[in-house]
C-alpha cells in the first residue's frame, strides 16, 4: 500500500504508475489524480499538448515540425491552401498508417481524404477516373 501525494488515500502498488527515478520506483500521485492533472495542464498549455502528439504519434519534434512547415511555404501539400485560411489554423501531419513514415503537411480536408480512401493509390485512381466521368465541382 502506498499513499497518493494528491488525494492522500492508501492505494494498492499497482494504483501507481512506474517512476524510476523515485526511491520506490514508483510516481507520487496515483494513476487517476495524475490523469486528472494532465487533463488540466494540457488544457491549459494546448501548444504543449500539441507537442506531445507530434512526439507521440509521429516521432517528429517541433523543430522537425517547423523545418516541414518552412519546406511548404504554411501551404497544403496537395491542394494549396494556406495555412491561415484552414479552418483549424493548423497543417496536419500526414503519416504511412503502415510504416508510420511522415509524408508532409496537409489541410485536415487533404489528410481526411487520403485517409477516407486508405491511403491507396488505387482507390484514388478510381476516384479520379470516376470525377472525370461524371463531372466535379472543382
């Protein structure tokens, strides 16, 4: 049993996260009071939580971020648009869902469609051969 720093109760060992770097190997707080306290500091510092995806889903860090971003003027690789006219203020990072290699900056419409059609060259031929066809709106 061990007690939590935050709510002070008396919790099972395995209530606690690893921490190496304390003397029990073991956090201070338990798992739900340091979710907790995640949840409010990444509401309160978006561009740290920002970070952490970038690190976490795609391995890439700000500066990494920023060199891509400068590479592609703030524009969407695919269809152009710039960055401040994107709904979302933000380029998303386009990743291979199969070998999670990072591909570019896209606009969330660009990444969704890849994404909706699985990333697959194929489909988005049919995709293109089916516009030509039958018209489009662009």
């Amino acid at each position: 049993m061990k007690q939590c720093r935050q709510c002070k109760e008396h919790k099972d060992l395995s209530a606690f996260c690893n921490n190496k770097n304390n003397e029990d190997g073991l956090q201070k707080r338990c798992r739900a009071c340091s979710k907790v306290n995640a949840k409010k500091y990444y509401k309160d510092n978006p561009e740290q939580r920002r970070i952490g995806q970038l690190r976490r889903k795609y391995g890439v860090e700000p500066e990494h971020y920023e060199l891509m971003h400068k590479r592609c003027g703030g524009k969407c690789e695919l269809c152009g648009a710039e960055e401040a006219n994107i709904p979302n203020k933000r380029l998303c990072v386009d990743h291979n869902h199969e070998t999670n290699e990072v591909r570019g900056l896209l606009c969330m419409s660009c990444n969704a469609g890849l994404g909706s059609l699985g990333d697959s060259v194929e489909r988005l031929t049919k995709a293109i051969t089916y516009l030509e066809e039958r018209g489009s709106y662009g």
